[in-house]
C-alpha cells in the first residue's frame, strides 16, 4: 500500500529490494493518481499498455538482478521527444495523431537503463511558450493552485513530478522552458550545457539553443539522469564529446565555492519581494556553511529578451517550414492550389503565438532586416557569452531568480506577449550563454505557492550546479 509521495529512485529501489512494493504497484499507484488529478491536465496521453509490460519485465530483472540503473524510476516524457510506437505531437494540431516512426537518444537511454516511459507530457506548443497556455490540448494547471499556470514550455512535466504523477520527467529548455515551470512547481529543474545531452529526436524550436532536461523531487535524480542521458552520440554532430563524469558521485563533498550574485536581478523593482526575501536568506544560510558570497554587476540585461527573441524566432520559421500539410503536418483537405494548400495547412495547424514567432522570425530574416536583428542579435550573443565567461573564470556560480514573479493567474498575461516574454528575462542569460543552469526550490510563499532560486555555473560544471544545490536543501 502506497501511502506517501517517493522522491528519489533510491527510497523507491529499497522498498522494492525489500519486497515493501512492487514495481506494477508502484505503476499502478502513479495511475490511480493521474485519474485522481486528470483536471490538471498535465498528460496528453499515458501509456497504459506499454508501462504496464515495461514494468513487469523490469520487476522480473531487478529480483534476477540484472536491472539497469534506472530500474524503478517511473518517468514521463515531453510531447515533443520522440518515442517509437506512440504519439508525438508538440501540443499542436499541426501534429495531432502522429506516430513517431523512431525513438529520440534519450528515451533509448532511458530504456536501455529500464526506466518506465508512463505518457506524454503537455506543453506549449512547439514549446513556445511561458505559462503552458499555448497548447492545442488546453492549459496545464498548478497543483498548488488550479487557478494558476504551471509554467512553460514544459508545464506537463514539472506538474507531474509537483502532484506525484511520476517520479521524473523530461522536458526541454530553449530558454527556460525547464527551469520556469520547475520553480512554478516546486520542483528541481536542471538545464544541462548546450550539447551535454542529445537533441536527436527532440522536435525542434530553436536548435542552436534547445537543450533537454531533467526535472525531479531530489538531487539524486538529477545526477542520475544526466549520467545516464548524457554523452556523445552518433546522431547528432553537435554533441560534445567530452567524457560524461559519474555525477551521482559528485553531489555530496565539503568543497567551498565562490558566489556570484548578479546585484541588478535581486534589486530589480520587477522582482516579488516575497522571492527576494528567500533567496537573501538562502544566501545568509550558504555564507554560513562557508561559502563566499559576492554581489555583481552584469550590465547587457537589458539586451538579453530582444537577442533571445530574434534568434529563437529566426531559427524557429526555418526549423518550422518543414509543417507545410505536403511534407509533414497537417494537411488542408479542400484547397484547390498548392500555394493555398500551404496557406491553408499552415493557418489551420498552428496556434496563434507559433504563428506570432514564425512571423516574427521571417521578418528578422527578411532581406533588409537580416543585419539590422539577426545579425545584430548574433553579436549581442556572443558579447553575452563573452562576459559570463570572464565572470565563471572568477566564480564558480552565478546567482539569479528564475521568474520575477510565482505562478500567476491563468490567461493574466495571455493578451500581451511582451509582458510574458519579459518573464524570461532571468533564465535565458544561461541558454544565450550555452551555460548549465538549475532551478533550486526555496519553499513556498504565504499563499503557498512554490519559490524558487537559479543557479549558474560554466561550461559542463554540472556537478558544481547538483553539489551546490544540495547545500541549498539541506
């Protein structure tokens, strides 16, 4: 009998080397869960059959002991990875009832280690989005408050590991879209390097930034996963190659690390008071294990929202033409032209904010527009880049919120897209700068919504990210 939410694979594989649960019981029990929060809509499809076979054929490996490293993690998957055999959609009706042919890197990873793959996750469409509003399938609602937003793009996932739907999830962050939703959630949500982790199989928005993702209740799992999902890999040449560290080793140590505060995020007037009020005191708490604490300054925030939406919405019209109802997607039945056919296709498939980045990224592009945004925005990247590449040479992490705000109320920000932009303004300094990042949670405020506090560290620093994180929890 299952009478309390597990939050690490750990507390779970003990129970069932204890032979206190099962795994089909343990499936069954996130089942019984998803029915009981079905108005959250955090999944667009679970896979009932194929978890229900996975889990049995995993509980038979695990009492033979040959089970791989993830066996007993239950997982849920973004609707935008591909897994072979199932639906795959991006949360739009562009894709609605496409069935991936393949499966992505890190759902062969996952199974290779017998995870359990338990559904599909909502999301923003084609992940575009910051509150999970944009979906074709419906907004996903916070469990702490149904009122509220869940975050995007990857709300499905943050909310399913938030109301015990399953134990982890994946999403994919181009520019928050994992860190966002984990802080609206109350959960930890790790942004690894840009090319840490495979994108092969991840239905892309904007490649040069799309990263996938972990989010869970624990550390532990953070680590695990990213051992387990990272690494090089033939499919795609953009990949580092760089050995991939035993990160379930690295959580834990004594080692004192230098901190950097950026002064102009934690002054900021935008900034919730309540947030502020943690974060000092999270901060207070780290100078007293031993850490140094140092407040900067970082003067390109004001460029980093306009770079951010000029290249994303470039790359994403090219990456997005491919959904044309000819080669993919769908497809108008009653156009009498193939010009119309496309018009209508495209009209028709995508949701209003697709359609608003897709316009956007074609005028940016535009012949007469191409230097004056694209590549402007290009060289404002790298001045980015640049500078926090010279501050990680000093410190070993940055410091910033992750959203200026908790979880707001669903459809308040719906009718201005720059007000929900703006609300990326802390988490796509890391996607700019290719840098990991994480989403720390810091408890919840007096209305009980979660808190939440941003770590950043330099290339391929993982480890200092899920070592330091520990420090905040414990």
């Amino acid at each position: 009998m299952i009478l309390k939410k597990y939050n690490s694979l750990k507390e779970i594989r003990t129970l069932i080397d204890e032979k206190k649960i099962s795994l089909p019981e343990l499936l069954d029990h996130y089942f019984d869960q998803i029915r009981k929060f079905e108005h959250l809509n955090a999944f667009n499809e679970v896979f009932f059959e194929s978890a229900g076979q996975q889990a049995a054929e995993i509980q038979h490996k695990i009492d033979q002991g040959t089970a791989g490293k993830l066996a007993g993690m239950v997982i849920g998957i973004k609707d935008n990875i591909c897994y072979q055999g199932h639906q795959v959609t991006a949360s739009s009706k562009m894709l609605d009832g496409f069935v991936s042919p393949y499966s992505s890197t890190v759902v062969q990873r996952l199974l290779e280690q017998d995870a359990v793959i338990i559904g599909r996750l909502n999301c923003d469409e084609f992940a575009m989005g910051g509150s999970n509003e944009t979906s074709y399938f419906g907004p996903v609602k916070n469990a702490a408050d149904p009122q509220r937003v869940a975050g995007g793009s990857s709300g499905g996932s943050a909310v399913a590991v938030q109301a015990d739907l399953c134990l982890a999830a994946l999403g994919t962050d181009t520019g928050g879209s994992v860190r966002q939703p984990a802080a609206f959630c109350g959960c930890i949500g790790l942004k690894p390097s840009y090319g840490r982790i495979s994108r092969y199989g991840v239905i892309a928005y904007a490649s040069s930034f799309d990263q996938v993702g972990t989010i869970t209740s624990s550390v532990s799992d953070a680590a695990l996963l990213l051992e387990v999902l990272a690494g090089a890999d033939d499919y795609d040449s953009t990949v580092s190659t760089k050995p991939v560290p035993v990160y379930t080793a690295l959580t834990t140590g004594s080692k004192k690390y230098k901190i950097a505060v950026l002064k102009e995020t934690i002054e900021s007037p935008a900034l919730d008071p309540v947030t502020r009020e943690a974060i000092e005191a999270a901060l207070v708490k780290l100078k007293a294990q031993g850490h140094s604490i140092d407040y900067v300054s970082f003067d390109l925030l004001d460029y980093l929202v306009p770079a951010y939406y000029v290249l994303t919405t470039a790359e994403a019209s090219s990456n997005l033409s491919r959904y044309d109802g000819v080669h993919f997607g769908h497809r108008n039945m009653e156009a009498d032209g193939l010009n119309t056919l496309y018009k209508l296709s495209r009209a028709e498939g995508f949701g209003a904010e697709v359609k608003r980045r897709i316009l956007l990224g074609t005028f940016v592009l535009s012949a007469g527009y191409y230097d004056a945004y694209y590549q402007k925005a290009q060289k404002v990247r790298m001045l980015i880049r640049e500078k926090m590449d010279l501050l990680l040479q000093d410190f070993d992490v940055v410091v910033s919120p992750v959203a200026p705000t908790p979880a707001f109320p669903i459809g308040e920000n719906t009718e201005d897209p720059l007000v929900m932009y703006m609300a990326d303004i802390y988490t796509v300094l890391a996607s700019l700068a290719g840098i990991p990042a994480i989403a720390v949670p810091l408890g919840n405020n007096p209305e009980g919504l979660p808190l939440s506090v941003q770590l950043m560290a330099g290339h391929f620093k993982e480890d200092v990210l899920l070592s330091l994180s520990e420090s905040f929890l414990n």
